[in-house]
C-alpha cells in the first residue's frame, strides 16, 4: 500500500536513549499556512563529524570537529558535551596537551597551529599549514604537526611563535594521527599508502613498520608501549607489533573510524565521524560502549528527492558519506557503495541517477539510484559547487573557483564547454524549463537564470543574505533556502517576489576554508512532485519536511 505523507506536526522534543545529551532543537516558525513541518531524522549537536580527540592530565576527553569549527569536552560517563574552543578557530583535526597544561591543536581548514597556556592566552604558531592533521609532543616537549588531504607533510613548530618552523618531510602520502614511541620515533598512519611509518624527527630518516591496511587513520601508543592503529575503511581497531609489523584486530567497529586515544587507565577510545561517534572499546575483550549517542546523520548538507512506490525516498550528501532516508518511517541507510567526502546533491531529470559533488575533493561522482553503487567520477573542476544532470545525460557544474557554469557530455570529464562566465560564488543549480537552469550566488544575493544555449544571465532576484540550496516547485515556483536568514523562501520567478514559508530554521553553519567556498556548508532543499519540501539542517543534523496541508 501507498504510503501517504501525514499531515501532522510531529514534536519537537525526543527521547534519546541510553546516554544524556543536553540539548534542544530549535523549532522552526512556519510562516505559510498551506504548509506543515515535522523533523524526519533525530537531531544532534556534537559537532559535524567527530575526529581528533584527547585527554588531558585530569583525564577530561576533548573530542575535535574540523567540519564545525569547534573542539568539545565529553563526559566519559554520560556523554554530554560542552564547546571547549569555538568556531572558528576550534575546528582541531588532532589536539595535545603540554605537562604544564597548555594544549596545543591545528585549525584544519584555516591551515594554523594555536596554542593556548593555562591562563587563557592564544598564540598563533602557524598560518599557512593547510590541512594542519596529527599534532603530536615528543618525550622533549618538541612540537610536531603533519600535513594530509590539503596538504602532505611533517614540521616542527616553533613552540615559543617566534622562530621558522622547520619542514622535515613532505609527500609522505597522507600522514594523519601520529604518536611518539618508547623509541624516540614519530609513528604514522599514511593515508593514502595503507602503511604505518616511524620517523626520525632530526634525521628525517624513515622506515616502515607495518602495511596492508586499507586506510590506517590514527597510530597511538598506550602506557607499556603497545601499539594500536584505527582503519577507517574497515572499522577495524589493531594491535601492532612495533617489531615485526604483525597485527591482529582487538575490535571491530562500523567505518569512518578517525583518531584513537588512551587514558592514564589505559582505556581505548575511539571517534566516528561518520555518525558523531565516541567509544570505548574494552582491548581484552573488544566489547564496545557508545560514549554519546550516534547521529542518524552527522552533517547533511545536498539533498535529493525521488517518487518510489512507497513515498518519497530523499538522498542526503552526509559529508562523510552518501545517505538515504525513508521519508515516512525516519530510517537512514548508509550504502556501503556510497562514497567519502561529498558536499552537495541533486537527482537526475530522469530519476535513474543521483549526482554528488564537493568543494573538498573538486569532483562530481554519480551513482546509480537503484542499486547505490557509484558509476563513474569526473575530476579537474575549480572549486565546484552544485550539479545537475540534464535529459540529453549531460552534467551542469557549477563553479566557484571560476565563476563559470560548466556542461560535461562525456564520463572521462575530457569533454567540458563553459556555458556562461561571471557568476559569483555560484553554489546550488535548479532547473528552469528547457535548456535552463536557475543558480544560487552567495555572496552578492542573488538567483540567477541561465540560458544553456547562449550563455545569456537574467536576474531573478536580489537582496538575499546568503542563498544556498534552490529547487522548483511543481507549479514553478521557486524555492530557495537563505542561510543568513534561516529562512526557505518560495519566489515567483516572473516578479522575483519573494515570501517566507518558515522561518527559523536551524540552518547557517559558519565557517572558513582558505581557497574553499565562502557558503561553507552547503545547505540543501528538493521538492517531491507531491509538493512535499525537504531541508537539511547543516547546524543540527536533521532533515526538515515540510507538507502541504
């Protein structure tokens, strides 16, 4: 049988079960009475994917967030959490802790080092470190940052911010959480290269210590000198012989695992980003105990709506991963052929294909709506932004870095033509009718109409405080949502009237990449043919519906 959307506004208060979060949505105000709304998903607010994390000498866990700018304290025991440094200089990857209790991170996508003393005070130790990853101490109170994904290298820095920081190596391929040994030796995890290495900090000299991993993430030592590595494609958690290179795993987890890190009792814990996760996993035993809650989804942002046979089926570009949700029942499934890193969505002109694309990796990827797998990626784009897939199979690309709308006609990437040129901050593209499309520009506040043939610019509409995600309506209505405004606004696109729908929406997730998209996160809306409008919530995690009454 059909499943039919309810017309009724569900609560906005939730029972979380098993750990306490000290946390309340925020509760839209609907401005247009044709419309209801409700959440579909469980919301959440520890961030936007969990990475680094770390104790310090009184064994308080400070559990990082790149993607939100923010690092937080967690209780171990009842999993509540509280903004330790804000955005946007918060967004750790990896922190440390000094002996006299100064605690030193990296701001991932601004590229800096900070530390701040125990009095409160915050030095700058590097700015121009993009991708600034693992953060690690020596046994000397030497500092040392590596490099990965904007980036590929190994410093020391200047502790006191005066002096040079001195680069020791550089492509390494990828180093990501690294720790000292009992040997003196710096050991990393290489992404890219499925290796542990360890490192002469002086010398620079390296040499391997174990492989065959698929993507080691964290490499970290507990108090007798074991050494434990995370795999964030397996989920898999190892003891390795620092000797030999033989591993075994200890426990087995879901993927997306990110940093590991010990107690002064030796307890292992461990972060997911995929779904907000910290646990603990008991090493002689590998059982596992959720810290906090796990996040149905840790950072929506593109969205996509189909017409199945049961209701409407939404796709969500969960940051970490590619999502889809049930929009009768709230139930969130994570294909195990969906991709990392994705930014944006949008659903082909025909229904067969769902397209993802990201800032964070300048790709497109398309995957096939049926089965989820992934078909084929188009590389070499300049900060790209949103996508659309025409009638005639051909992919429109929005392009910040150019300020260009780009159509590929081919699945290498080899056939690309700039349709129009002089756009500014293009983010989210929609259909307009034939051989149109509509775009979002950011930073001036502006919709924009497209002509696919001429390359002719029309003005729909201006004046608005950040628009980002845009979709049309079955009567043609436009449909835009403003970040700066927390507001999705319905506009006719013959007067470029606008009128509110909701308002309040808890959607504006700030921050900053250097070299990135000035939106920074890309909030999504797609409208279903039953007229049903789906939002994303970039600040808290869910996925607004809002029905027509």
């Amino acid at each position: 049988m059909k499943k039919k959307i309810v017309s009724v506004i569900f609560g906005f208060c939730f029972l979380v079960s098993g750990v306490a979060q000290a946390f309340t949505p925020t509760i839209p105000k609907v401005q247009d009475p044709a419309y209801g709304i409700r959440l579909i998903v469980t919301p959440s607010n520890l961030g936007h994917g969990t990475n680094g994390l770390n104790f310090d000498a009184k064994d308080n866990l400070y559990v990082t967030s790149v993607a939100a700018a923010a690092t937080y304290l967690v209780n171990t025991d009842t999993g509540e959490s509280s903004v330790y440094l804000a955005p946007p200089s918060g967004g750790a990857d990896d922190l440390v802790f000094g002996k006299d209790g100064t605690v030193y991170w990296n701001a991932f996508f601004l590229g800096k080092v900070y530390k701040k003393t125990p009095d409160g005070k915050i030095v700058t130790l590097a700015d121009d470190m993009p991708g600034a990853n693992a953060i690690a101490l020596g046994k000397d109170g030497r500092l040392f940052v590596t490099q990965c994904f904007l980036g590929d290298g190994l410093w020391e820095i200047d502790k006191s911010g005066q002096q040079k920081n001195r680069k020791i190596a550089e492509k390494l391929g990828g180093p990501n959480a690294s720790m000292f040994g009992p040997d003196g030796l710096l050991y990393t995890p290489l992404w890219f290269k499925g290796q542990i290495i360890k490192t002469n900090v002086d010398t620079g000299e390296r040499n391997i210590v174990a492989e065959g991993f698929k993507i080691p993430s964290a490499t970290k030592f507990d108090s007798h000198g074991n050494l434990f590595c995370s795999d964030t494609a397996t989920g898999e958690i190892y003891k390795v012989n620092a000797k030999s290179g033989d591993k075994a795993v200890v426990a087995k987890l879901s993927p997306h695992l990110d940093n590991i890190a010990f107690d002064s009792k030796d307890r292992l814990f461990v972060t997911n980003m995929n779904v907000n996760g910290v646990y603990q996993v008991d090493v002689p035993t590998g059982k596992v105990r959720p810290v906090v809650e796990e996040a149905k989804l840790c950072y929506p942002q593109g969205i996509a709506v189909a017409n199945d046979p049961n209701g409407d089926t939404v796709y969500v570009a969960d940051n970490f991963a590619y999502k889809k949700i049930d929009a009768f029942s709230g139930n969130v499934e994570a294909p195990l052929n969906g991709s990392s890193f994705t930014n944006t969505a949008s659903i082909s002109a025909d229904g067969n294909y769902i397209l993802m694309s990201g800032w964070f990796t300048n790709k497109v990827q398309v995957f096939d709506r049926k089965t989820d797998k992934l078909l084929y990626t188009v590389s070499g784009f300049k900060v790209v932004a949103g996508t659309l897939m025409l009638n005639d199979g051909s992919i429109v690309v929005a392009e910040h870095g150019a300020g260009d709308i780009v159509r590929v006609t081919d699945k290498e990437g080899t056939e690309k033509t700039v349709v129009t040129s002089g756009l500014v901050s293009p983010t989210y593209i929609a259909p307009a009718g034939q051989n149109a499309i509509y775009v979002t520009e950011y930073t001036p506040g502006r919709i924009t109409k497209v002509d696919l043939n001429t390359g002719e610019k029309k003005t729909i509409c201006t004046g608005l405080k950040g628009p980002k995600g845009i979709a049309v309506k079955p009567d043609g209505k436009i449909i835009v949502v403003v970040a700066g405004s927390h507001q999705l606004l319905e506009i006719d696109p013959d007067s470029g009237k606008s009128k509110p729908i909701v308002n309040n929406l808890a959607v504006g997730q700030p921050g900053e990449v250097r070299g990135g998209h000035p939106a920074y996160s890309f909030t999504g809306v797609a409208v279903s043919n039953s007229g049903a409008i789906y939002v994303t919530s970039d600040l808290e995690n869910t996925v607004y519906q809002i029905f027509p009454k």
